[in-house]
C-alpha cells in the first residue's frame, strides 16, 4: 500500500478514536456509493454526522482542511445523499471535517469543524 494511503488510514483511525471520545458513536468507516466516498459516518443523538477527514505531515501547502474543495465536498454531500435514502434517516444531518496536522516530534493536532460545507 503506498505511504499516503497509509497516512490516511492511520489518520481516520486516530479521527475515529477522538470523536469516540468526545461521545460520538462510530456508525460506519469508508462508505462508498458511485465514485463518492466518505471517511466517517458518526452519530450523537439524533445527528447523522458525515466526516471528511483530511491528515498532512506539514502545513508548507496549507493546513489539512484546505484541501476539502468543492468538488469534494459535492461528492461527499451526493454520497450523503445516497447513504440517508438508503438507511431512511429522518432526523437531523451535518457535515464535518477533522484536520490532523503530523509535526515533526511533536503531539499532532487534531481540529474538529463542524458544519464545514455551511456557507
């Protein structure tokens, strides 16, 4: 497997276990539907959360989250779309992004923003 694929698993990984923590229910990793992805699909109550998660070892190009375009998001929202008809959800959803930075010998940083795709 190539090293970016490994960096992104292991960045889903660590975003998967620090939502748990912060009391969301992991409902399901990797949903795919078309040519659509999507990293993470949480729950907390009666919210349906659709995560993109985005890892970097650097912030030279720009921090992780910049990297979630429109065009991203649009797929992430069509396999959203996909995923609520066919589980017939009917309670609230949201879109997120958890950014994770990798510094070099340090702690890396893990941001959660929520309603990432509101304008």
């Amino acid at each position: 497997m190539a090293a970016h694929n490994d960096l992104g698993n292991w960045g889903e990984d660590q975003a998967a276990a620090f939502l748990v923590q912060k009391g969301f229910e992991i409902v399901e990793k990797n949903y795919r539907k078309s040519h659509s992805e999507i990293d993470l699909i949480v729950k907390k109550d009666k919210m349906l959360i659709f995560v993109e998660v985005k890892t970097r070892t650097g912030s030279k190009f720009g921090m992780p989250e910049e990297f979630v375009n429109v065009t991203k998001a649009r797929l992430i929202m069509r396999a959203a779309e996909n995923y609520i008809f066919d589980k017939d959800w009917h309670y609230d959803i949201r879109f997120d992004i958890v950014s994770i930075l990798i510094q070099p010998s340090e702690k890396p940083e893990i941001y959660h923003i929520e309603d990432a795709f509101c304008k």
